[in-house]
C-alpha cells in the first residue's frame, strides 16, 4: 500500500499506477495488472495507521486473476 496526497481519487489512482509500473520493472517475475483502488484517509496518518498488502502466486492471466481475486463484482463502493 501506499500513501498519496491527491486532488481526487483519480489523481491518487494515477500516482500509485505510475509508481506500481515503475517498481515492477526493479524486480523480477512480478507484474503490475493494472488494477488499483484508493480510499480516502481523513486527517494525517500517524502511528498504528492501518495498512494493507496482499500477494499471491498465480498461473491465471493478469487479466483473469484481476476477475477471479479483486474485482468480481461483490465489493462494496462508494
């Protein structure tokens, strides 16, 4: 996870897609799947801010894993 001031949640998403394509090309055998979500954070975090992060090994294409694992039309926006 990371942490962007933005104007929007678009600018956010932008910020974070840019920086997630820029540390997959430092390692090797991960791909960015061009997926990413923001939340809006009230007020400064500080110590104890929760955060999250997930990764998982995969024969899916990005795409498919994307549909199965992240976006499968359950989630709860807004």
């Amino acid at each position: 996870m990371t942490l962007w001031t933005a104007g929007s949640l678009d600018e956010a998403i932008g910020r974070g897609e840019d920086e997630a394509r820029a540390y997959c090309e430092t390692l090797h055998d991960v791909e960015y799947v061009r997926f990413a979500e923001a939340f809006r954070m009230d007020g400064t975090p500080g110590e104890g801010a929760e955060v999250f992060s997930l990764m998982r090994e995969s024969e899916l294409p990005a795409g498919e894993y994307v549909w199965r694992f992240l976006a499968t039309g359950d989630e709860r926006v807004g």
